[in-house]
C-alpha cells in the first residue's frame, strides 16, 4: 500500500460546510487519510460481490505463501547454522589433537636429543604418519570455517617445526649429543611452536566468536519463523472461518430461495385451484340468468306480439341481442382462461389438414361471399392440435370478417422457414386493416379497433392466438397499414431432424 | 310406442324448467314431461319412493339431466342410475350449461348417452330442446320394458 500523504498537496482541504461550533481541525494527514479510505471504499463498492471475495481470498492466500517461504528461508538457516556448528566443533577437535601431538612429539624429541634413547623418537614419528591425514581433515574443514589463512600458516609452521626436528635428529644421529646439545635444552623450533600455540588459541576463539554468533542468530531467525507461523495460522485461520461464513451463507440462501420457491408454488397452485372453480362457477352460473333474459324475452315478444308497437318490439330485440352477446363474452373468455390452464397435448400437428378444415367450417358461415383463398404449402409443426386449431380458427375468421367490406376479398396463408428451429407461418389479407401505431394493442385481452356497429367481436380472438403461441414458445407479430390489409404472422419451434 | 312414457326432467331452475316447457310445448310433447327439482326427487321418482310412491311404476322414456342441482347433483345421480341393473338402460342426456371437459368426460365415463350445452340464445335453446324432446322421446326406440 501507498502512503498516505505522499502526494497529496496539503493545501487543497475539502470544503466543509460550516460547523455551528468551532472545533478542533482534524490534523491533515489524518484528514487524508480518511479521504484516501472513503475513496478506496468507493472504488470496492464498484466491484460486485464475487469480485470482492477473490480479491479478499488472493491476499490471504499471497499472504500464506510470503509466511511459507519466509519461514522456509529461516529454517534453511538455521539448518546451516547447525551443519557449521558441528564442522567448528570438529575444527576444534582436531585443533587439539593436533595440538597435543605436536606437544607429545616436540618433548619426545628433546629427550632423543639428550638421551639418544630412540624410543622417545615414538610420538614424533606417530605425528609423522598422522600429518597427511590431519592436513586433510584441516582442509575440509578450512572452507566452512573461512580462517583458511590461519590453517594455510598453522600448516606451514608446523611442516617448518617437523623439519627443523627431522634434522636435528639427523644431526644426533650422525654427529652425536654434542652436536644437538645447544638445540637440545631449549628445545628446537621454539618459535614455530609458539606460532602454532598462537595460531590455535587464535582458531579456537574466532570459532567460538562465530558459534557464539551463530547462536544467537538461530535465536533470533526461530523466533522469527514461529511469529511468521504464527501469523500464517492466523490467516489461515481467517480463511478457513471465511469459506465457513461464504458456504454457511450461500446454503442459508439457497434454502431460504427453495422455501420462498415452495411457497410460492403452493400459492400459485392455491391460486390456480381458484380460478379453475371461478371459471367454473362462471361457465355455469353466468350463463344462466342470460339464458333467461333472452328466453323471457322471446316468450314476450311473441305472447304481446299484437299488442307490442315497434319501439317496443326494438327494446326486446335489444334485450336479446344484449344478452347474446355477453354470452358469446363469456364463452370466449373462458376459452381464453381454459388456453392458459390446460394440460397441452405434444403431437405433430399436419398444418394444411388443419387449415383445411377451418376453412371448410368457415364456409357456413360466408353465406355465399366467394373469397380467393391461397394457400402455400406448410410445414408440420409439433403442438397440441386443439389448441392450435384455434389459434387458425381465430386468424381466419379474423380475415374472412374484415375483408367482409372488400368486393374481391383475397386471403393468402403461407409458411417461411427463416432459421434452422423455427418456422413462421402468415395470414394475409386485402381488408380493412390497422393503423401501425396501434400494432402494441392488438393482441390485448378486449383490445378492439374497431366499433361494434363496424365489426363484431369480443377482442379476445388475438389475445388467445397469442397465449397459445406463447405456450407453443412461439411469437406472434403483425403488419398492416389501413385500408390496405394487414398481415398476420406466428413462429413456432420446430425439432431440426424435420425437413 | 303405445304406452305414453313420460319424459323426466331433472332442472333446478324453475326458470330454465319454464323455458325447456315452453319450447316442448311449441310440439306438443310437454304433457308427457315430468319436472323434478333435485337430485334426490330424481331419484325418488326412479325408485317410485317418496311423493311419487302412489306413481304408477316405469321408466320414463328419457332422462334430462342437469350438472347442478341441489342436494343430490347430476354426476351423483347419473352414476346411480347406471349402476342400477333396472335403470341402466334409461337413456340419460345431460342438459347443462356446462361446457367444462371435466363434466364432459367425467359425464360420458359414468355412461351418459348425450351432453348438450344449454344455448344462451333462446331460439336455439328452443331448437335444441325440441329435437332432444323429439328424437328420445318420438324417434329413438326405448329399451324393453321387463327384466
């Protein structure tokens, strides 16, 4: 993280609106740094909840991998620490061997001197055999100790010593004790002796120095690798108790979504049930009073037909025609409703036999009108052909009643396959058509755009052409300008493998 | 053909009742038609029980029948009379306003022998009952009369 005071220039405060009491002014890098945390906050509260998370998890886990290699890097240390701890005590050792043999040959060698006796000359040629093997020893432990140079000059001295002794033993052996007696009391290479005494205290302490520091290095690198492990736990600890909250919470959610799923399903079911008894309860009971209303009618007209004038006969025809007509409502809605609740039947519907057909039902009811019907060749769909019978029954009777006004009424059905799981199938037709601008209504429960007294209907037909596509997972859409016909169009999904 | 069998009618509604009289009448079959307000009078009548116990006994030539009525309902009546040897073989015609599937089928399940939906239209209301009146109760040979 940056700082926060680096580069903001401390001249610019924010303005503040004014406080009804002075206070204490907050010091400035304080006031930044708030500012630089409202703005970091900000800055997430853009990011979307998944975002924040992984970034929360990509530090934790950044962070557990720093712990690790840090922590690895210390044991490291410490291992080497101890490798060079064991090679100083070896060195030391060894040191002492040495130091001792060289003891044990160099007063060995002045008795010889003396006494000619040559079994004092033992330790002497013990040392002898053991310098090669001591001089390797020394050598791998020269490196890890880094005094090379003292053990180089320790070498020497005591190669020099061993010379000088081999040839004063020379020197006794073929010129005798006087010729060795000078060399004999002080003993000969004193001073390389002394050197080497020197060279070995010196060894001995600078490996005790570095151990010591060593030591105290370990220390301080497992203190640190048991903080870092520590606070890797932490994390860890911290990462755990979030996949914790993170999963705990998304199964709350989830099962608060399945029981809130559930309870809406019972409600929509209840709802369902409802509506299945209202539409009954309406196709029963509705009826009825109707039925009477056109009877009793009826039965006066015909009962007073004398006695009625014309006014009156008009009032009863309406009467009627009134009760007629809500009649013909309520059998249309209940279609509606019955479109949207019904089971749906999953057949292949042969669209030209069913076109076929309407038209030929149609027929009754043209009384005489010659209308040019063409008819292209159309696909065979999957759906429920009930259902889909309406829907032609609605777009054709549609057509045949506003071409009604046309001299020549023409109507034209056909089929466009434009994509590979769909095809679209239109009824088109020279009648009075719509105005575009009210395309959006059209296919309105008890939209109508016309009058009554110009084109009978309820204004449920389209709606119900367009519920039942919907239910096919089809669309419905329409094209038409006025007086100039209006075409009718229906796409419906249809499997691949049908050619 | 010579033994006048009368017509039952089974309709809640005095109204509707009225209506379906009054287009019978236009044919001259009304006399022959007896009205039953429920469920329950139908079957009372069917088993001469009740008001009709003094009636002298024998199906009628035909059943109308009503979805709705009180006490007793149509469907509940029909299923009794064809899971009755004697009166299996009355012809039963539901006359409803009914034009639900479920009726329907639940209907012509239990053996209904027709399903006619009542018109709102009154002069199809009038057709409609009198070809019923006509073919079961005129032209349609009922079953013999016995076992």
């Amino acid at each position: 993280m940056e700082s926060a005071t680096q580069d903001r220039p401390s001249t610019s405060p924010p303005a503040v609106p004014p406080l009804p009491e002075p206070v204490q002014p907050a010091p400035g890098w304080l006031r930044l740094f708030g500012e630089r945390a409202q703005r970091f906050t900000a800055w997430m509260s853009q990011w979307s909840i998944e975002q924040r998370v992984l970034a929360g998890f990509g530090l934790v886990f950044l962070g557990i991998i720093a712990i690790s290699i840090m922590s690895y890097r210390n044991t490291a240390v410490v291992v080497k620490n101890s490798r060079l701890d064991t090679s100083s005590h070896e060195l030391v050792q060894l040191l002492s061997s040495i130091e001792e043999a060289l003891i044990a040959a160099e007063s060995g060698h002045r008795r010889y001197l003396v006494t000619g006796d040559e079994s004092y000359l033992k330790p002497y040629r013990a040392l002898m055999e053991q310098m090669p093997e001591f001089s390797r020893y020394l050598e791998a432990l020269a490196d890890p100790s880094g005094q090379r140079e003292r053990i180089t000059e320790m070498e020497r001295l005591i190669q020099k010593q061993l010379e000088i002794e081999t040839n004063a033993i020379h020197q006794r052996s073929t010129q005798g004790a006087d010729a060795v007696r000078h060399l004999a009391l002080p003993g000969v290479a004193k001073r390389e002796l002394d050197d080497v005494h020197r060279l070995i205290a010196d060894l001995e302490s600078a490996e005790q120095q570095a151990t010591r520091a060593r030591v105290l290095k370990s220390a301080g690198t497992t203190r640190n690798t048991i903080a870092l492990l520590a606070l890797g736990a932490v994390l860890q600890l911290v990462l755990l108790g979030s996949v914790y909250f993170l999963i705990h919470h998304d199964i709350t959610n989830r099962r608060r979504v399945a029981a809130e799923l559930r309870r809406q399903g019972e409600l929509l079911q209840a709802a369902n049930k409802e509506l299945e008894a209202f539409s009954y309860s309406v196709s029963h009971d509705l009826r009825a009073p109707l039925r009477h209303i056109d009877g009793y009618a009826a039965l006066l007209s015909k009962s007073a037909a004398e006695t009625l004038n014309d006014k009156a006969k008009r009032y009863l025809e309406t009467i009627s025609a009134s009760a007629k007509q809500m009649g013909q409502l309520i059998d249309d809605l209940l279609v509606f409703s019955r479109m949207g609740r019904q089971e749906m039947l999953r057949s292949t519907v042969n669209l030209n036999q069913l076109v076929k057909t309407v038209i030929h039902d149609l027929r009754l009811d043209l009384q005489g009108k010659t209308i040019s019907w063409t008819i292209g060749s159309l696909p065979d769909v999957p759906g429920d052909p009930a259902m889909l019978r309406q829907v032609f029954m609605n777009l054709l009777t549609n057509a045949v009643k506003f071409t009604a006004t046309r001299a020549k009424p023409r109507i034209e059905i056909g089929a466009t396959r434009d994509t590979a799981g769909e095809v679209t199938i239109f009824v088109r037709d020279n009648g009075v058509g719509f105005d575009m601008q009210y395309v959006n209504k059209l296919f309105g429960v008890f939209q109508r755009l016309h009058r009554n007294d110009e084109f009978e209907g309820t204004g449920i037909g389209l709606a119900n052409v367009r519920r039942i596509i919907h239910r096919h997972g089809g669309r419905t859409w329409a094209e038409g300008a006025l007086d100039q016909g209006a075409t009718f169009y229906l796409s419906l999904p249809v499997k691949r493998t049908s050619s | 053909m010579t033994t006048v069998k009368p017509i039952l009618l089974a309709e809640d509604n005095p109204r509707d009742a009225e209506l379906a009289l009054a287009a019978m009448e236009e044919h001259h079959i009304a006399d022959k038609v007896v009205v039953c307000h429920d469920g329950a009078e139908v079957l009372d009548y069917l088993y001469c029980r009740g008001a009709f116990k003094s009636r002298q006994c024998g199906n009628p030539v035909v059943v109308f029948l009503d979805l709705k009525m009180p006490k007793v309902d149509g469907i509940e009546v029909l299923r009794t009379i064809k899971s009755d040897a004697n009166l299996k073989p009355i012809p039963v015609v539901m006359l409803t306003s009914s034009r639900e599937e479920r009726d329907l089928a639940q209907s012509y399940a239990l053996g209904a022998n027709a399903y006619v939906v009542k018109p709102v239209e009154f002069q199809q209301f009038i057709s409609a009952v009198k070809e019923l009146g006509i073919f079961w109760g005129v032209i349609n040979e009922p079953p013999p009369e016995g076992n």
